[in-house]
C-alpha cells in the first residue's frame, strides 16, 4: 500500500473535486436536504420522534444543510453538536435508525445526480448513525456515571 503525504487543504480539495465531479453541490444538498426532512415529517414512525424536538423547521433546515455540506464537502460550515442534539429525541429506539437510513437512501437515489453519489452519501450516513446509536444507547451510561 502507498501512502501520500498532503495537507489538510490539498486532501480538502480533493474531496472537493471527487464530489463537484459527481454532481454533488450546495444546491444539490439543499434539494437533498429539504426533500429527506419532508418525507421525515410526513413518516409515520419518525415524524412524530422530530415533531416533539424541533419546532421551527426553517431554523433547523439551514442547520441541516451546512451539517451536510460539512459531511460531504468538507466546507466546515456546521459547528454543532449532533450527539447532544440527538440525545433530546424522546421516544427512539435503536430501529428507527434503520427507518432513518432508508429514508435517506431512498431520497438520495431518487436524487442523484450520478450514481457514485449514493454510496457517497450511503458511507457517511450509516457511519453518522452508528455513532449517533452508539452514543444513545450503547454508551449513554458512562454520562450518567460520570455525573454521579
């Protein structure tokens, strides 16, 4: 195996320009984002797990958007906190990420601009919701015990 030695800014570019050749831009995201969140608020399971959190949805979309963009443009526009966000949701289960992950993957196939962008968009998610699951209910306690 070889290994190159680049700068954050050169392996930021190239990230860049593998997803600009895919089709993949803000607008992209943007459409991306406002179409996924709409089929979230119209589910059946999920909607309602969303709907006791966020109340101001043209506040939470731009939020979205710049998280998304950060994912898979690497522009570094989100400067949340995921975890702690998602550990407010009242009333997941572990399940409703599969929910989740196939809305998601739904919406990027019907969106795509090229089909690299699915397993692109595919790779991260699952890795945002294995973490998110991990910290929600596998290690939840080591908060609880570290509080104590």
């Amino acid at each position: 195996m070889t290994y190159r030695v680049r700068s954050a800014q050169q392996r930021r570019a190239e990230i860049q320009a593998r997803a600009t050749a895919m089709g993949i831009d803000d607008a992209f995201i943007s459409d991306l984002v406002e179409t996924f969140y709409g089929r979230i608020r119209a589910h059946e399971r999920l909607g309602p797990i969303f709907a006791k959190t966020i109340d101001d949805w043209n506040e939470h979309l731009p939020k979205m958007k710049d998280f998304w963009s950060s994912v898979a443009l690497t522009t570094g526009r989100y400067s949340g906190k995921p975890v702690p966000a998602h550990q407010k949701l009242t009333g997941v289960a572990k399940e409703d990420f599969s929910l989740w992950l196939g809305v998601f993957e739904t919406t990027v196939r019907d969106l795509a601009p090229t089909p690299d962008v699915v397993p692109y968009f595919m790779e991260r998610a699952e890795r945002i919701a294995e973490s998110l699951k991990l910290a929600m209910f596998t290690l939840p306690g080591l908060k609880k015990s570290r509080e104590t």
